[in-house]
C-alpha cells in the first residue's frame, strides 16, 4: 500500500511515519504540508491512501479530499482529526472519505484503519459510530430527517466570532440587524451541538477558521 501522509505540523508526519514503519505493507511515498500540495502530490503520486489532516492552510482537508477523488479515481482517503463531532464526520464522510480516525489513535488501530479502507470498506474510529448513531436517535427525537451543515452565512459568522467580534461589530460587518445575528449564532449553535462561545471556537480551529 502507498501513502500519502498530509498535515501541516512536521512533528505530526513525522510521528505518524514513525508508527508506521514497522509495517512491511505500508509504504509512505510523499508529504504534503497543506491542502494545495496534498492534491498536487496526490495527483502526481496517485497513492492508494492519503492520511489527511482536516486544519491545514490554504485548503481544508475536507476540501482537499473533494479534490484529490475528483482527480485519483483509485486513492481513498482516510482523515485524521483531534475532533470528535457529528457534523465534522458526516461532512468528512459526504465528501467521499473512506474513513475518519482521531488524533489519540493507537499504533494497531491506525494500521488496521489504513489496510481496512485500501481494502474497500469504511473505517470509523472506535466511538465514532456510537456518536453517530446517538446524534441521529436525538435528530429523530426532535423530529429532524438530516443533519445540518452551517451555511455560507453561518461560516462567515463564526469566522467573526473568532476573531472576538461582538454581535454588533458582527452586524456591521455582515450589513445584518443584530437580532439576525443573534439568530444565527443560536441556529449554529443547535446545529453543532455546541452550549458556548468556546465549544464554537473550538470547532472552527480544529476547521482551520480561526
């Protein structure tokens, strides 16, 4: 199996190649360092697995796993996040990954992710599914169909609420009324599952908005 390890920390590939090294099948062809250079060297390299990092600069790996399918008929692409959300997983999932493991994984766990999706099936981290599959017994509990994915508007307010922006500063710069601010941020709110200002926060970093 050849892979592509793609995260923007030095520290990251190297700890990651380091865990991988032991294992005869799994051989790391290249690196990139952000979004861009994940989908050129995909393109150039056509590995059979990218280990994609969801924060990377000039392109998200959400992004940059749409594009290097769009262009690698036959690379998979397993994400590897610090986040452990639903909305985050079904995004990651919609955007064709085969898979979605957490930064805290194991040695044996990465390895048997990395084999089970070059082998064509999905890997879910462990806890993951059982996350999945509670979020949608509460969607139908309160009587939604589909999970919810922050529109454009919705993005741009959590932007601003990262750079610290108050509502009013929010308003101004959105040319909204404070009230449809107030809105928003209580739909967002709803939407990831998130109880404060730093559960928002915390999300956008781990999307690379911050």
């Amino acid at each position: 199996m050849t892979l592509l390890l793609a995260d923007d920390q030095s520290i990251i590939l190297d700890g990651l190649e380091a865990l991988l090294a032991q294992d005869e099948e799994v051989q790391v062809v290249g690196y990139a360092t952000n979004g861009r250079e994940a989908v050129e060297r995909s393109k150039e390299l056509n590995p059979d697995v990218v280990l994609m990092d969801i924060n990377m600069p000039e392109m998200d790996g959400i992004e940059a796993t749409r594009e290097v399918l769009k262009h690698c008929k036959d690379t998979r692409v397993l994400v590897l996040s610090m986040y452990e959300h639903t909305d985050l997983v079904h995004e990651v999932m919609d955007a064709g990954a085969s898979g979605y493991v957490l930064k805290n994984v194991g040695k044996d766990e990465l390895r048997h992710a990395l084999h089970t999706i070059a082998a064509g099936h999905r890997y879910l981290a462990r806890g993951i599914q059982e996350l999945l599959d509670k979020a949608m017994q509460e969607r139908h509990q309160r009587g939604e169909t589909n999970y919810s994915v922050l529109t454009k508007r919705e993005k741009e307010v959590v932007k601003l609420v990262c750079k610290a922006c108050t509502t009013q500063e929010i308003a101004e710069q959105l040319f909204l009324s404070t009230q449809t601010v107030e809105t928003h941020r209580k739909n967002i709110m709803h939407k990831l599952g998130v109880k404060n200002t730093a559960g928002l926060v915390k999300y956008a970093m781990e999307r690379g908005w911050g």
